[in-house]
C-alpha cells in the first residue's frame, strides 16, 4: 500500500497556539492514544467510549467534545496509522536509487507495518470487517499516492504496455490489503520474506517495463501531498 496523498477534505495541522488549544488538544491526543490501545486488544465492538474515556483520564461528557463517536474517533486512529506508515515509506525509500530497490524498500516497510500494527489490519481489512467502511476510505488514501506516481511512470513511458495507472493502483493496493491481512491473522503461516519478495516480484513484473527498473524512483514520498496530514475526524 503507498501512503503518498490525503483523504478528501484534509486540512494541514498546525500546532495550538493558546493554552486553551493546548490543553484541548492535550486531551484529544489521550483519547486517540487510549482509543489505539484498547482498539488493539478489544476490537472496534468490544470498546465503548465510556472505556476510552476512562482510560485516558477524562469524563465521559469530555470525549463527546472532540468526536460524535467511537467510529469517528476510530476513523482518526485508522487515518494516523496511515500517515505513520506513510512517513515510514517515504525514509524507507530515501536511500533507494532504482526503482526495483524502491518497490522493495516500500514492501519490507509495509509488511514491517502490518506486522507491528497486526490488530488494527484486522480490524480495517480483516474477515470481520468491524470497520469496513474506514478500511475502504483509508485504502483509498493509500491509493490516490501510487496512481499519481503511475501516471508519471507512464507518462515517462515505464509502465508495460496496456498497463493503466488507475487500474494497476486499484489492483496493487487491493493485493496488498488481502495479503497483509491474510498474513497479519498468523505471521507463522509463510516467513516475512517470502512474502515480501513475492510482492515485491509480482509489482516489479507486472507493472513495469523492464527498461524501468534500473531507473531512479518517481514520487518516493508522494510529491506534495504527503506531507499533509490526513483528515481529522471531526
């Protein structure tokens, strides 16, 4: 999955710059950390907001100040994984110098990713599907990066013929999201580098030209628009 665009309606973030902001944004940030932790252990349906609240040292009636819901609070934890993953490809692939170690680089790091975040993959993507419609929206997140580096991969004529960037997006991510979930609900079942270097081939053979792969990498951390922050839940 390419973490490298925003969801729609995303504002940049700015530090608060009053006490009160401070201090309101202080909280928010216990409730998403509470939220997180629980989520990981519980599950979306087994965590109400009384618990996160409880947990993160604040009353009841406060979490209702910063989101209409545990769904929406969900939403915010779904959307800063995203971007944490995000920032984590784009240093992942600064040190790449061709294409084919950047497909690599990315894959190592998104499995790395489902690996320590194997609770939240469930729970976005996996055979439950507690959340699935945050999973559909941050898979779009993930997607909107990659066809855009896509499209200049094609218009610099390295995609294999009859490879159409939005199509190869759509079905790269796809894959990535049912393997990683596959794999997150037993780590054991195949070693992390078969699956990487199947990932891995599978993109490089399928998607690119073979003059491509020596070239340098187009759109490392997605241009612009990774580095804005996704959008916040209320």
């Amino acid at each position: 999955m390419d973490v490298s665009s925003r969801s729609p309606g995303a504002q940049v973030e700015s530090e608060p710059r009053t006490a009160p902001a401070r201090s309101r944004s202080a909280t928010r940030g216990r409730l998403v950390e509470a939220a997180t932790r629980l989520f990981a252990g519980a599950g979306l349906h087994g965590v109400t907001s009384h618990d996160i609240a409880r947990a993160a040292g604040v009353a009841a009636g406060t979490f209702y100040l910063h989101f209409d819901s545990k769904e929406a609070l969900f939403r915010e934890v779904a959307f800063e994984a995203a971007a944490r993953l995000r920032d984590r490809v784009g240093k992942a692939l600064a040190p790449a110098t061709t294409l084919e170690a950047a497909v690599r680089a990315r894959t190592a790091t998104l499995i790395d990713f489902a690996e320590e975040e194997r609770a939240l993959v469930q729970i976005l993507f996996g055979r439950n599907h507690e959340a699935a419609g945050v999973g559909v929206d941050v898979l779009d997140f993930l997607t909107a990066g990659l066809e855009q580096m896509l499209r200049e991969r094609a218009a610099a004529g390295e995609l294999a013929p009859g490879v159409d960037p939005a199509v190869a997006a759509q079905a790269l991510n796809g894959l990535r999201v049912r393997l990683v979930a596959w794999w997150a609900e037993q780590p054991g079942r195949i070693p992390r580098e078969t699956l990487i270097e199947s990932l891995a081939r599978i993109e490089l053979g399928a998607v690119y030209a073979p003059h491509a792969l020596a070239t340098p990498p187009r759109g490392a951390a997605g241009g612009p628009a990774a580095r804005r922050r996704p959008r916040r839940a209320d």
